[in-house]
C-alpha cells in the first residue's frame, strides 16, 4: 500500500516505521522537520518524537506514501 519513501524526501503525512520489537512494529506520521507523531504503547498518550535521535534512528525501517486520491470511494 502505498510507495516508498526515502528518508531525505519525506513530506508531512508520510507514515515512518520502526523496529521495536520486530520488523515493522511501529509506525508513525511524519509532521515535517524531523517529527513524528505516535502512540508509544497502548494507553500511553500520544506523543511528537525527533526521528533524528539515536533511538529512532537505529530503529527505522522505512518510510510510505499514500495517494489519499487513489482510495477514495467514488461510488458515494
């Protein structure tokens, strides 16, 4: 779903994964500036990151962007 994304052309809306406990356990959105916006666990609050900090950084495993135009329901 959606394309890949390398890290250097992220825009605002892309979604980021990381590896936290396995390949693609986490994901993210990407606000612009280096930050993403996710939940760290279940109940915890949500929360804006510095995807350039070492924790992230070691742990990321990609970047995708979805075209919002290419799922949109035309049927009505």
């Amino acid at each position: 779903m959606g394309k890949s994304v390398s890290p250097n052309r992220l825009q605002a809306g892309d979604l980021v994964f990381y590896n936290t406990e396995r390949p693609f356990s986490h994901v993210g959105i990407y606000l612009g500036d280096d930050r993403f916006i996710h939940a760290p666990k279940p109940g915890a609050s949500v929360r804006v990151e510095n995807m350039r900090s070492r924790y992230w950084q070691r742990r990321f495993d990609g970047a995708r962007r979805i075209d919002p135009g290419h799922y949109r329901n035309e049927g009505g």
